[in-house]
C-alpha cells in the first residue's frame, strides 16, 4: 500500500487553492461579471428547465412532469432537467426565479469542482503543487469543458471524475468503506449526467479497479481486500442512481432513440485533423467571429478536401488544452518510460483509450465497443468521448510538469529538437491543408500565435523551474499567470461559449420581449374553464423552443434530443423548431389539420409567413393578430379546448392512421376515436360540459357533467406513468385521437383526477417488460 500522507504533508494546500482560484476567475470574469452569456444549448435546452424546477418548486408543485414541451413530457425521466443535479436542485430550492446569470455562475462552478478534484488529486499523490495547478486550469478551462461549454450535462458528469479517482485509490489503497462510500457517491454524480460522457467516465472507474488488482503481484490479496470498500461505494451509488437511471432507460425505449445504429452514431466521430487544434487553438476559425469556419466538416472543408461524412458542430473538435499541454506532451512524453511509471500510466492509458473512441470511425477500436461494450450504442457523436481525453491530458501533463520540477525528469537537447521538428510538421500539415481549402490566408495567424504560445510556455516552464528550487508557490504562481492569459485569449469567449446577454433577454422571468407579451395577452385573453391554449413557435430564435418552461405557458413542441416516439411519429417534432419547418406527417400535412386543433393550438408565432412554410392555408384559415420584429403571429380559431366530453366513440386504427393519415370525419368535439371497445360505452348521447377545477404539474382535476356519460377526453400526450380516478376510484386511461388520454364516466356530476405517479408507473411498465422477457 503506497503512503500518501507523508508525500501530502508538504503539498501548500491554501496557496495551491488560492493561485488556482485568482486565475480561474480571472479567465472566467466575462461570464461571471455578465458581459456575455453561454449560448445555444446552454440557454435553450439547460436553462429552461432549470427555471421551470424553481418555479415549480416555488408554486409548491411537482417538477416531474411538465405541460409546458411537446403536449407534456416526463422531466424526472430526463438528463436535461437537472432534477437529480445537486448543485442546480440546492439553488432552485432556495431562488424561485433564478436568471441566465446565475445559470452560468451555477457552470462555472461546476467547472471549478472539476480542477479542485485535480488538485486534491495530486496532493494525494505528492506530486508538485504547480503541476497540481496547471493541471487544474487545464482541466476545468481548455478542452472541450472550455469549447462546449454550453453542455451542462456533460460537463457534470466530467467534473466528478477526479474526486471520484481520488476517493477510490483511497478506498483501494487504504481499504476504506468511507472512502469507498464517498467514491460511489461522487461517481453516482457522474452516472446521473445519463450521457455519454458519464458513459465513458465509468467505464474509465470500472478500469481504475481493474488495474488495481491486476497491477503487480498480489493479486488476489488486492481483491479480497477491496471488498469492503467497493461494497460500501456501490450501495452508496445504488441508492443515488437507481430510480433516475431506470426511469431514464424506460424513456429512452419509449422515445425516439432507444438505441442508435452504427453508421449513425459515427457522423459524429472526431475528425483526425482535429488534433492539430491540441497546439493551435483556432487554426480551423472555430473560435474567431471574424472567420469563416474551414475545418472538417464544413463546407470549404467539404468543397476543396473532400466529404467527411460527418455531422458534428465546428466546436467539436476544439480540443485545445492549453499550451503547457502540449508542450509537456511534445516536449517531455518522448522521455523514455516517463508515461508508463507505476505513478500515471493507468492515466496515459485512459487518455489513449479516450482518443480510440473519440476518433470513431476512423479506427476500428470504435466498432469493437459499439458491439460489445454495454451502453455505447445508446449514444451518438464518440467525439463526445474529448471531454475525458482533454481531462486525462491535463492530468498526464501536470504529473510531467512535476517530473520536471523535482528533477526526476532527465531533459535531453534531443527531445527540444524533436519537439520542434514535431511542430514543425503539424504546421506543415496545417498549412497544406489550409491551401487546399482556399484559406491559407486565414490561418497564417492563428499558426503564428500558437507557435507564440507554444514558445512562451516554454519560457513559463523554464522559469518554473528555477523558481522551483526555492519556492513551489512561486513556481505554481508563474505556469497561473501564464495559463490565465492563454486561455483569456486562446478560449475567450467565442460564438460557441459566450454571446452578448442582450440577445437573452426573452429568457428572463420579467422579460418585456415583444413576441412574448402578444403570446401571453392572446392567451390571457382566450382563457376559458374548459380550455388551456398552447403556442406553436417555429423559427423565431434557437432559444425559443423550451421557453414556455420558463414563463409558463404550452408549446406544442420544445428543444430536446430525446421525444416521446409516439409524438415525433405523429408529429414529425425535430431536436429543435428554431429554424422554419412545415409539417411533415401524414397525421400533421397541414397546419390545417384535425391534429393540430386537438392540440388546441390557438396562436402560432413563426420567423416566415405561414403560407411560405404552409402554402396549403388559406388566408383565412390563420387569421394575422401581430406581427413583432421575430414573429408573425397568427390566430387558430378551430383550437379545441384542452378537455372535451365525447358522447360517441368510434374504432380506429392508430398504427395505420400514424403511417398512412387519414382522419374520419367525425366531429371531434363529439366523438372520441378508440383501438379498442371500451370497458363501459356511453348509454345516450346527450351532451353535457367539462371544465378544469384546477391544473397543476403532476395533478390535473377535471369537473365533468354528463348527463348520459361519456368520455372525458384530455388533450395531452398519452403516457403511462399517469394514473386516473373518477370519484376517487381508479379508472383505466384510454389512448384517444391516436395519443391523448381520455376516461370513461357514467351518467351524471362526477370528478375526473389525473395524477402523474413516475415511481408506480415506472414499478408497473418495467415489471412488465421483465415478466415479458421471462416467457
């Protein structure tokens, strides 16, 4: 057992934390201060549901269902929500109306966890303070955590990654069921992010235990002695992740991707020519406001080099790290043995095995784990595995930084030599690739500040050096300085991570945007007992779609990678409507559709004309009530309210209407559509009137009077996690009209209550899929 104690016992902790702190929120001050914003999905897929958690939390509601998105949508189920984050639950317990600034401080924070864990990390393992410092900044400010920002989950689930390494080679090292406890904590964190990165995190703990029993002699001394500690660590963990992951799993098979195939989830692998952007940090344009984007896979790209097959955003492949990084990797890792002592090759290893995967299609590596590693074929974008690359770089170049400064690392003139022919010929390869995409032009400057920095670490290190023999402090305090002022300019904020809050101010509880308040006043004006409106947005801005949740009202559609099947394949709902579409379904051809009044779709705000988008209208169909500098809005006079009593039933086919189309011709407002023959049908057809007693998140209570019974029809996405009494005794919920809800009621005054229970629901549908897989 290695003994760490007496190596931390001279580690300056306080100086180590308060360098790292100056520099970190020096570089993050644009963000913190409130001059820019992190943008795109920051701000439309994170940020809305973070308020909608707070204000229902406010209200004294339940955050686990939301009417706000895609005719309604199971949060508690959803990554996106943040309902199982600790950090954004703690402050939406205490702040009912938090704004995007806070947000951002909230990312920022989480940011700062992950270079803190670095740290402890390397005081743990006695390694040098100013290598513990660069290492931090470089984890918690380059790579992808600095260039895709704007994904919160992923972030999340990067960050606790070291903390949860350090508290299991505690556990392991020390047999310790309370390091063991909070290592299954920290690497629950990790597992309720629900994406890939968490994915890859915990595939590269699973090998930190691996690699410790099977490290050396003693092999199975080491095992039976971590018992304890993996078994207090996995019950931890257990009791954190189980209801949220499992509920997650039951989404996603109802959703619209239950699993991706291969050649789908490859688009999004890391380009090769990528890794140039490890020593220049925007050498494609990525970053510059001011340049066109020309590395894979855009068009110039496309156009001059060739096809990629690619579908990845241009900060994707922005994996710069710093240049201290990749002067230490450059520089010192060509040192024989150096990335392969005891100390950090489990870390050299996670980096390589990160890169195999990001790389994706272009190794076989990615197959062979699509295949045959659990999990990896619910995801899209391997690239996505950088978050974890960029960490272990940090990490594998802060412990050369420490060989170097406690002098255990022999520095050759050779390896200067090499280092610099190795720059040399990844400027040459730039420069080539630069002139066959018509820009060599616009690269010529970014290649010269990154040799500048490139050189200038260099001198940053030398002098850390020296200042080393008599104060580690001082040597820690000079590679800040120098990491400060490269990421200030080299991961300032860019089109990808920081955008003007001006452009954000719809976002804000008291927001006076001009669409909004037509949206608000329309629907304030239409209200009714029976009738709760919902707004169709299409084109207005990339941050509109999931805004309902902050301001509480219905879109029919949202911002979300995963949907309900049964709504996208009624609807044909894209990730996103922030750019202009039609309708795309035979159930939705025309927005002059039975579908689209069942939604009860009242005002529709769209960037273009509705007959541009729709030239199957009529100019009176969708009458023009505003028209605001974002917006066209226009008025549905046929939307049905949001309960209905039906009197009459008819059979249908809903497989065959979702594929074909095709809807009768009943009056809807009288007639409900079933698959099947229901339990009791209605003995009359007289008709009578539903009004909404009161509507909450999770709970909705309908007052019905229906003289001859009927069916009380709600016009929201069927799901079945929802549970429904007539008169406080349960009742089936039939699915209506293809995907709606709808309860059977005897003659007379009843009360319908539909109440939204995820954990018995979620109990029912998988013990019934177990029982299933049993026969």
């Amino acid at each position: 057992m290695l003994d760490r104690s007496s190596k931390a016992a001279g580690f300056p902790l306080a100086a180590a934390f308060g360098i790292y702190t100056a520099a970190f929120l020096a570089v993050a001050s644009p963000w913190l201060l409130g001059f820019v914003e992190v943008p795109w999905d920051s701000v439309s897929t994170f940020y809305p549901p973070f308020a909608f958690l707070a204000r229902s939390i406010a209200t004294g509601q339940s955050p686990f269902w939301t009417p706000n998105i895609f005719a309604g949508w199971p949060q508690i189920a959803d990554p996106q929500a943040l309902i199982f984050s600790p950090l954004h639950l703690f402050v939406a317990l205490i702040d009912p109306s938090p704004t995007p600034r806070l947000f951002d401080a909230l990312t920022f924070v989480l940011l700062y966890i992950g270079g803190a864990g670095v740290i402890l990390l390397f005081r743990d393992r006695g390694w040098h303070v100013a290598g513990a410092v660069a290492a931090a900044l470089a984890f918690s400010l380059g790579g992808s955590a600095a260039s895709r920002i704007q994904h919160i989950g992923q972030l999340q689930s990067l960050v606790f990654l070291p903390l949860a390494i350090l508290m299991l080679s505690r556990a392991l090292e020390r047999t310790s069921w309370m390091a063991g406890a909070a290592a299954g904590l920290f690497a629950s964190f990790i597992v309720l992010g629900r994406d890939q990165v968490a994915l890859v995190g915990t595939d590269v703990l699973i090998g930190f235990v691996l690699w410790h029993w099977l490290d050396g002699p003693g092999r199975g001394a080491r095992f039976v002695a971590s018992l304890k500690p993996l078994i207090a660590g996995v019950a931890v963990g257990a009791c954190v992740i189980t209801v949220p992951v499992v509920l997650t799993v039951l989404l996603a098979q109802a959703s619209n991707r239950p699993d991706i195939s291969f050649a789908h989830a490859v688009q999004g692998s890391l380009h090769p020519a990528s890794l140039l952007m490890l020593a220049f940090a925007d050498v494609f344009g990525a970053s510059d406001f001011h340049r066109e984007f020309w590395g894979p896979p855009s068009i110039p790209w496309h156009d001059m080099i060739g096809q990629t097959g690619l579908y990845d955003s241009q900060n994707t492949g922005q994996i710069y790290t710093g240049a201290l990084v990749a002067v230490a990797l450059l520089g010192f890792a060509m040192t024989r043995g150096v990335l392969w002592t005891r100390d950090v090759r489990f870390f050299t290893t996670t980096a390589l095995m990160a890169l195999l995967y990001a790389l994706g299609k272009y190794t076989p590596v990615f197959y062979l784990l699509y295949e045959y590693l659990p999990g990896v074929s619910l995801y899209r974008r391997p690239a996505d595995a950088t978050f974890v690359l960029c960490g272990m770089l940090a990490i594998v170049s802060g412990y050369l930084i420490h060989r170097l400064l406690t002098g255990t690392l022999p520095v050759r003139r050779w390896q200067f030599v090499v280092a610099a022919l190795a720059v040399g010929v990844m400027v040459v390869i730039s420069v080539v690739l630069a002139r066959w995409a018509g820009t060599l032009e616009s690269a010529a400057l970014p290649l010269l500040w990154g040799c500048g920095f490139l050189l200038a670490a260099v001198g940053a290190l030398a002098l850390a050096q020296r200042l080393a023999l008599r104060s580690a402090a001082a040597a820690a305090f000079v590679l800040a300085i120098f990491c400060a002022a490269d990421f200030a300019w080299n991961n300032a904020p860019n089109e990808s991570t920081g955008l003007p809050a001006s452009l954000y101010g719809a976002l804000r509880s008291d927001s006076n945007d001009e669409t909004l308040a037509l949206l608000k006043s329309k629907l304030k004006a239409a209200a009714a007992p029976d009738r709760r409106d919902r707004v169709e947005m299409v084109g207005v801005a990339y941050h509109f779609p999931n805004i309902g949740l902050i301001h509480d009202f219905d879109h029919l559609y949202g911002h979300n990678p995963l949907r309900l099947a049964l709504f996208e394949d009624a609807t044909g709902a894209p990730d996103t409507v922030a750019a202009v579409r039609g309708p795309l379904t035979p159930l939705l051809p025309s927005y002059r559709s039975p579908l689209e009044d069942l939604f009860g779709v009242r005002f529709l705000a769209f960037g273009q004309p509705i007959e541009k988008i729709d030239p199957s209208v009529k100019a009176d169909d969708f009458p023009l009530v505003g028209r605001t500098k974002d917006a066209y809005v226009y008025e549905n006079p046929r939307a049905f309210p949001r309960v209905l009593l039906a009197t009459q039933w008819r059979k249908a086919d809903f497989t065959e209407m979702l594929k074909k189309g095709g809807w009768p011709e009943v009056d809807y407002r009288r007639t409900v559509l079933l698959e099947n023959a229901p339990p009791l049908a209605p003995p009359g057809d007289v008709p009578g009137h539903v009004r909404i007693a009161r509507y909450e998140n999770t709970s909705i209570e309908v007052e019905a009077d229906a003289p001859s019974g009927g069916f009380v029809v709600l016009n929201e996405v069927w799901h079945p996690w929802w549970r429904a009494t007539v008169d406080g005794k349960p009742a089936d919920i039939l699915k209506a009209n293809v995907l709606f809800r709808a309860v059977v009621v005897p003659p007379g005054q009843h009360t319908v209550r539909f109440t939204f229970e995820p954990l018995a629901g979620g109990w029912a549908e998988l013990r019934g899929k177990l029982d299933a897989a049993m026969k």
